[in-house]
C-alpha cells in the first residue's frame, strides 16, 4: 500500500493548499522538520524524513530542550516530503487552521532507525535552526481500547539540554516567513496560495504586521488552551 494513502484519504486537494504528494522532491535524505499547527487545538508536528515519507507525530505541548520534561507525541499518519516546505492556511476540512514552519534542518539515526520503529525506541540527532543534538522517542504501551499511539518526545543529556524549559515560548515566528502564527492566519493571499506556487497570490501576500504587536495569547496547560482557529 502506498505509504501516503492515509494522508491523501483525510484531504481534499481541490479545497487545500497542502501538497498531494504525487511528485517528490528530491532531497539529500534526512530532513527534519517541526510544524506549528493552529488547528482546533494547537499542536506541533514534528516530521523526520525516511524511505520517502515524512514520519509525523503530532507533539501538543511542542518540544522542550529540558530532558525532564517528557512530551506526548501522538502518531500520526506518514506525510509527503513535499510538506517539508509547506506553511499557509489549511482553509477547510481535515487539520483546518493555519500553519507555520516552526523549525527545520537535517535529522541523524543514532542508531538503526527501522529497528528503533519496530521496537519504539528512535535516538537521534537533530541539525535544526533551532533544535540541535540528541533526542529519542519512545514509545508507550498501550492501553487497551486505545487507538492511537503514543510516544513521548524528550531529550537527551548533552551540551544543547537546559535545565528549564526552553521550547516554543522561546521562539514564535515561522523560520520560513518570519510570521507568527497569528500573522499567518491573517495574512492576506496566503488562502489563495496554492502548492504548486502561484505567483499572483504570491505578489498579493500582505506584509507581517509588525506595527501592531499583536498580544501573544499566555501559554498555560494544554487543556486549558483556547482553540485558535475555528474548525
Ligand atoms: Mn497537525
């Protein structure tokens, strides 16, 4: 079975701007890559690339460089390497909301990564812009009647580690377009932009607002985040 099968099947391409996957983009294998995702809850993707895909874990609290803190990354579907570029506004359907390029760079193995998949233990080394060094996921057991699986992202020991909870309140703006969040979603022409790249929409795309600091909502325990993005 195609491996982006389930991608394709929770998408209308004709209603969003992210990429089918039909033709790959060549790149020199292992990239990283961390969305941030306003969707009815706002989350953060986090993407390693291997055998063609995108693996996906969908991280709520995003991640942190304090290896005490143990952050639940829930499994998600394999995604096109062609999402690796992908920020904009998913306008309707499945993952609505918008959608911005958190961090990116190259991803290292530490070990056999086929077999860290099959056991649930996957060490690495990230060459992010912003998170560097060693990291595992692994997986938990899981519980009876549970459908989705659970991991926990963390990091590990070693000179880019701190002891206090550096993560995604430290940085904000899009690593691609240098927008937050806020300013992605109200961004003008980014609707119309379409992954194959339409130069009009490209020349209508507003400015980021920077006039107007726009009040950054306080980040407090994940179930008691406001949903961001009407879905
Ligand atoms: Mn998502």
């Amino acid at each position: 079975m195609d491996r982006l099968t389930t991608y394709r099947a929770k998408r209308d391409f004709d209603q969003t701007a992210e990429p089918s996957g039909r033709k790959a983009p060549k790149t020199a294998g292992g990239l990283y890559v961390i969305h941030e995702h306003a969707a009815t809850r706002l989350h953060y993707d986090f993407r390693l690339e291997l055998d063609g895909v995108l693996l996906s874990w969908a991280v709520t609290k995003g991640p942190s460089l304090n290896p005490a803190d143990k952050r639940l990354a829930v499994h998600v579907e394999d995604h096109p390497l062609a999402y690796g570029g992908f920020e904009g506004i998913i306008p309707s359907g499945y993952g609505a909301g918008t959608v911005i390029l958190w961090d990116n760079g190259a991803w290292e193995p530490e070990e056999d990564p086929h077999e860290g998949l099959k056991k649930g233990s996957l060490k690495f080394t990230l060459h992010g812009k912003r998170l560097k060094g060693s990291f595992a996921l692994v997986r938990m057991k899981r519980r009876e009647g549970e459908k989705r699986e659970n991991w926990l992202l963390i990091k590990h020991r070693d000179k880019y580690a701190s002891d206090e909870t550096i993560a995604v309140d430290k940085w904000t703006r899009s690593v691609k377009s240098g927008r937050t969040i806020e300013q992605m979603a109200k961004a003008k022409g980014v609707r119309q932009w379409k992954s194959k790249g339409s130069p009009k929409a490209e020349t209508r795309e507003a400015k980021p607002r920077t006039a107007k600091k726009a009040k950054k909502p306080k980040r407090r325990a994940d179930d008691s985040l406001p949903a961001r993005t009407p879905v």
